[in-house]
C-alpha cells in the first residue's frame, strides 16, 4: 500500500451544543503519519539472556550459513542477532524464554537447513512445526508450519494433527516469516479447564495455513504434559539444527473495548461533504448494541448514519484506533476530539490510523458514515490496547469484501502444456499493465512485463486467479498468482550505463527507444519474448529448473554496443561459498554458475545492493537460475 498518495483530513467539530455540527478541514503533515500498529516487545539477541539456562547447543552468531550440498548443516559467523541451534550427541536442550504466556500474538524468522527438524512449542506444551518441507507436494502436520499431532501413549499412535492448507516453504537457507497468533486453555475458578488451547491463525511467507485451530491437549514431545494458563515458549533442541531471528510478540489478556449506551440517527444525504447536520431532519431515531454500515436503510440508499455513545475501556494506556469507510465519508471522533476523518469519496486504500491515550473507565465516542455512493457499502472500526488484541467495534458483515463475488473463485488453471494469460499484475504496490503471466506443467510459474522486458515474479502451485479480471465489470482487472509467489526487482532488465557507478533507472529512459518484438512458441508451448533497445535485440526464454523449485532463463544479446543486465537488487546481496547469490534479505537464491565469460557485480547504490553483469558487443548468450 502506499501511504504516500494519501493524506488523513482531521475535522474539528465544534462542541455538541445543541444539535450544530460544523466541519473543518486540516491537512496532516507527513512527520504526523499515524502509526499502524500498536508496538511488539522484541526478544534482543544480543545474548542468551532472554532465556532460561540451557545446554551449549544454543549459540548467538551474526548470521547464518546453510550448506545445500549437505544434510543438516548450518554455521554462524561472529556478531549478534541471530540464534542458531548446533546440536550433538551430548548438547541437546530445548531453550525456554525466560518469559511465560498465555495468549500471544508471535512473529519471528526461521532458518531450516537440508532435512532439518525442529519446533515451536507454545507454552512449552503445542507445537508449531518446523522443518525443511521445501518441494513437499502434499504437506502433512509434520510439515513446516503444521500443527503438531498428539500422541496415544496407551495404543502408541498419532491423533489431531493438522496439516498446513498449502506448502510454502523455501528452500533451505532462505528465511522463512512465521506470524501465529495463539490463544492458551482457559480454566475456572477451581482449576478445571473449561476451554481448550487455540491457534487463532497461523500464517508462514505471508500465506495463512491455519485458522481457528483447537488443541485438546499438549502434542507430541512437548517439555509438559499438564496444561496451565501460563508458560514459556519452547525451541526444540534435540532433533537438528535451526536458526532463529526477529523474534518479537505480544502478550494478550482476555479484556476488550465495549460500547454502551449507543444511538443512532439516518439522515438523507446524498452530498460527498458533510452536512451542517444542525439543518437536516433525522428520517429514524434508534438505540442500537452494535455499529454497522447496513443500517442505512432502502435499497441502493444515501444516508448519513450518526453514531453517539461511550467506549468502556478496560486499562490505561495507548489505544490504537483503525478506522476505514469503502467510497464514503466517515469520521470517528473521541470526546470532542477527532482522531480520523474523510470528507468525500475515500476507499480502503486509504489509511484510518490514530493513537489515543485513554483512561480506564468511560470515554463518549461520536462516528459518522456518508454511504453518499449508492454502488458501494461498508465501514469498519477496531481498536488495539495494552494487553488487548486486536477487535472489532463494528458488526460482523459491515465490510463484507465477499459480497457481489462468485461462490468459487475463476482460476486458470495448468494441464498438459503451458498457458498463458494476459493481464495487469501488481508489483510492489504498483499495477502493471503489459503483463503476460506464464504457467508450466511442472507447476512453476511466471508473470512477465512486456513494456520493461522485465521478470517482475515467480511462483508455484496454482497458477493463476483471473476472478478480478473475468467476474462482473472487473474493475480491478487483476491477476492474481494463485500461491506464494517472489518478487524480483521489476525494474527494466537491461540499460545502457556510462560506467558501473551510474544509477539505473526505475523507467525506460528518454534517449532509449525499446520495442516489443512479440513473443514465439516452440513444439513445447514454451515462449520465448524479444524486444530491442536502441538497436540490440534480446530474447528471452524460462524454463522450471529440474527437480527443484526455481526458474531457469536464457538471454540471448545481439548488439553492437556494451549493454548491463540487472539480475537482481535488494536490502543486500552476499556471494555465498558455493558460488550462489542470496538477494533481498533471503528472499531468493540466484545460481550463475556456467556463464564463463561473465561474471556478475555487486554493487550498492542508492541505499540498496544491485547484482549487475556488463555484456560487450556481439552476441552473446547467458543463462542463470532464479531458486526459492
């Protein structure tokens, strides 16, 4: 999302004397943004610290290094900030946080090595999975990111275990992005448990592959066999090694923000601004116990809907509000004060965003909804305190995003030769425009910018969701990579540069004149795209790497000048010892080997790592591999 197209309009109301409502607007500066989310505690990994004693197994290093070509093997070169396990015969401890839980909102990065086995065990006692699934076709509980199975001590077997919705996982070496959000048994006054343990959501590279997952009990190997309301999160040791960082969380309590005393009143209004309120009749009067966007009453209606009422709030402390209006006019005020306002026509992109410190007691609220937009409906507000996850205040179905859309979504789906698609492609928050998206049988897949004769991503597993292009008007007109997909740099793949210090552009240059050539099929199905700048022709051609999940792809050069190709850029970019690129923050690998004439350049500029290689005049042709 890109905030920076965006501004929050804050209106000042005068007070509520009477029934007067005056709006002013005030333009909020970009060192006022509003934060989006209440802060996460993190774990430092500065030292063992923050954990309870342990065997030796358990080490801080710098960074880590996983070796492909090897089983289970992984080292850490010297610094801080990454935790690594290096388990042997003697040194095997599982690592406890020095902290206790009950629920927890968890976010951290794993790192598993070739064939590894680990896990994360909440409250030392349910255990989230971990371990090196890359290329799993059919993932189980005992796959990366499962939920672990109990296990039968008196018939010695497995039972409960969850397997994760889809595989996700990356090759070994790269980092992998765990957020669980996880909910502790609940027990009564007299000790009996009352309520089982829960993973709300647990989601891996961004892809949720739980929801609402209950545990009837601790599973398999876990330190505990009892349950508490309270304990530590656990590492698993004993089984191989792992490595670990950006370890951070939230602690919640079983408070919530409430609404009291609410009422509401509908006018008609059909204007984008809002009116002076003090000069309209109200059409219906009601106390209400909830806030909803279907309230406004007719069909297709334009209503103005005035909110008025008291929050409950349950601690002191910084409360977080989110509130968002879809093609609407909104505000949410908090004792006389407004904390968020859009006067006009303002959809979810927008950002809703304000931090409030609140005492514990009784605070009045006002909301106002503009539905002025017959075609559009929907409002939400939620709330984050301190101890307090993350609610709703608005009523379930209020923005119902499903509404209007097929019961199954329009996939394009891969048989036996590939298919391709055209369409616009999101790429970091900007619409392509001239992509064609790419499926192989092999079940790897690519979306290819015609305009830049650029790669922009990479994935596997489903390949394409057309539902934002085909259903209704498609006003979206999207297509959708149908799993996890890579996003590579997007930039165009080739400039002319004066010298190896010269900054390459986000765009096609003025002095470049590029043209599409179009794209050819072989006997396969498989395309090749050619396009030509200032007189050098390239083609290009991708193909699924054997037996591994990556995509390989041949360039062929014909000019009579030096030309730069861009493979790759990011936060960093490291040469690894077994001649492997690892790019943007682990995101991928990128395995140049067999190009003997060329050899590709790290350089940094403009704040980020660039992998560059100069091809002279001629024809020339390179080959490389994309490896996730």
């Amino acid at each position: 999302m890109n905030y920076s197209k965006y501004l929050i309009y804050l209106l000042l109301f005068s007070m509520l004397a009477s029934c007067t409502e005056k709006v002013s607007e005030v333009k909020e500066t970009a060192e006022e943004q509003p934060i989006q989310l209440l802060p996460f505690t993190t774990l430092e990994l500065n030292d063992i610290s923050g954990f309870k004693e342990t065997t030796d197994n358990w080490q801080i290093v710098g960074s880590a290094y996983v070796d492909r070509a090897k089983e289970k093997t992984i080292t850490g070169s010297p610094g801080t900030g990454v935790l690594i396990n290096l388990p042997d015969d003697t040194k095997r401890g599982h690592l406890f946080t020095g902290f206790e839980h009950g629920d927890i909102e968890l976010e951290l990065d794993v790192m598993m090595p070739v064939n590894s086995n680990s896990g994360l065990y909440f409250q030392g006692r349910y255990e989230v999975q971990l371990f090196d699934s890359w290329g799993v076709k059919e993932p189980k509980y005992s796959d990366i990111g499962g939920i672990y199975q109990r296990h039968d001590e008196n018939e010695d077997k497995g039972y409960e275990g969850h397997a994760p919705r889809v595989n996700v996982a990356k090759t070994p070496g790269l980092w992998q992005h765990f957020k669980i959000i996880f909910h502790a048994p609940k027990f009564d006054s007299s000790g009996k448990k009352i309520k089982n343990a829960w993973f709300e959501e647990v989601r891996l590279n961004g892809e949720l592959l739980h929801e609402n997952i209950e545990v009837t009990g601790p599973t398999r190997s876990a330190a505990f066999t009892d349950e508490k309301p309270m304990g530590p999160l656990m590492i698993q040791g004993d089984h191989g090694p792992v490595a670990v960082k950006n370890i951070r969380y939230k602690l919640y309590q079983e408070k919530e923000v409430s609404l009291e005393g609410v009422k509401m009143a509908e006018y008609e209004n059909e204007s984008q601004t809002f009116p002076n309120i003090d000069s309209l009749t109200p059409i219906r009067e009601i106390t209400t116990d909830s806030i909803s966007s279907h309230m406004a009453t007719g069909e297709r209606p334009q209503k103005l809907l005035v909110y008025t009422g008291e929050l409950s709030i349950p601690e002191n402390g910084d409360y977080l509000f989110d509130f968002k209006v879809n093609q609407a006019g909104g505000a949410f005020l908090i004792e006389n004060d407004t904390l968020v306002s859009f006067n006009g026509s303002y959809d979810l992109d927008s950002p809703g965003f304000a931090t409030v410190t609140l005492k514990k007691g009784k605070v009045p609220f006002k909301l106002l909804y503009n539905k002025h937009n017959r075609w559009n409906r929907g409002l939400t507000l939620s709330v984050e305190g301190p101890g307090l996850q993350k609610q709703n205040l608005t009523a379930a179905g209020s923005l119902d995003l499903r509404r209007g859309k097929p019961a199954n979504e329009i996939m394009v789906a891969v048989a036996d030769e590939p298919v391709t698609q055209r369409g616009f492609v999101m790429h970091e928050g900007h619409k392509r425009t001239h992509v064609i998206s790419v499926g192989m049988p092999e079940g790897i897949h690519y979306a290819y910018d015609l305009a830049f004769g650029s790669l922009i991503k990479a994935w596997d597993g489903s390949f394409l969701n057309t539902t934002q292009m085909w259903h209704s008007r498609g006003i979206e007109q999207l297509a959708v990579p149908g799993a996890f997909s890579v996003s590579v740099h997007g930039d165009p793949d080739f400039e002319f540069l004066k010298d190896d210090l010269t900054v390459w552009r986000d765009s096609i240059p003025e002095n470049v004149v590029q043209k599409q050539l179009g794209y050819e099929f072989d006997a396969k199905g498989v395309p090749t795209f050619s396009h030509e700048i200032n007189g050098t022709v390239i083609k290009d051609r991708f193909v699924p790497v054997k037996a591994k999940r990556g995509l390989k792809r041949t360039i062929t050069i014909s000019g009579d000048k030096e030309i730069w190709h861009k493979i790759a850029d990011g936060s960093k970019i490291e040469a690894l010892p077994d001649g492997t690129y690892i790019i943007n923050d682990e995101s991928y690998f990128v395995d140049f080997s067999g190009n003997d004439s060329l050899k590709p350049m790290i350089r940094h500029v403009n704040g980020k790592d660039e992998l560059l290689v100069k091809v002279g005049a001629g024809e020339h042709s390179m080959n490389y591999s994309i490896i996730w």
